[in-house]
C-alpha cells in the first residue's frame, strides 16, 4: 500500500532540495525524522514537513502507523520566477528564482 504527499512550489531550487532527498532516499520514515531535524540546510525543514505530511495520511487513510519507509522522493522543477536587476550601463540583468515540486511514496515493509 502505497502512501503519496505532493509539495508544490516550494521558493528553493531543485537543486539543493535534491541533495536532502539523496539522504532519506530508502530510510525508514521514522530515522528520516531524526535526521532531518539536525540538518542545518534551508530545505530540510518542508522536506520533514512533508515525511510528516504522509505519516498523518497513512494514519488516516489506511490506519497505518509503523513499519513505513520511503520508497520514493523526487524533486522536480516548478515554474521559474523570471526578475531583474539593473546593471552597468543602464542594461537590465535577468534573475531566475527557481521553486521546486517534491513528491514522496512511502511504503509498507
């Protein structure tokens, strides 16, 4: 039985959320927890956000509380908030803010 919590839109790039999936990538839900409450990257805190997220559904949901792990977590690419800056002479610099989609499966042992 398979447990799913989506975040959309999450203002951090895609990039440094994925080196924060890498690591509970296949870690029992519960060890991901402690884990992710001693890291000290900005993308750490949506991502135990949403382990927390996907326990409270399978609790709800199906009436599961132990033995879950994370079968799957990825990181995509969300929509790319397009600005910009002035620079020397009188031209404008663009800047991309990138947001992230993250996506977890959690899954019964």
């Amino acid at each position: 039985m398979e447990i799913t919590a989506k975040l959309r839109n999450l203002r951090i790039s895609p990039r440094k959320a994925r080196r924060i999936a890498d690591l509970v990538r296949g870690m029992e839900a519960d060890a991901a927890q402690i884990s992710l409450k001693f890291l000290s990257q900005r993308a750490a805190e949506p991502i135990l956000k949403l382990i927390n997220s996907a326990l409270a559904n399978a609790k709800k949901n199906n009436s599961i509380e132990q033995g879950l792990f994370i079968k799957k977590i990825f990181v995509d690419q969300g929509q790319v908030y397009k600005r910009y800056r002035p620079a020397p002479r009188g031209i404008a610099m663009p800047i991309s803010k990138k947001t992230s989609h993250i996506t977890i499966v959690l899954d019964k042992k």
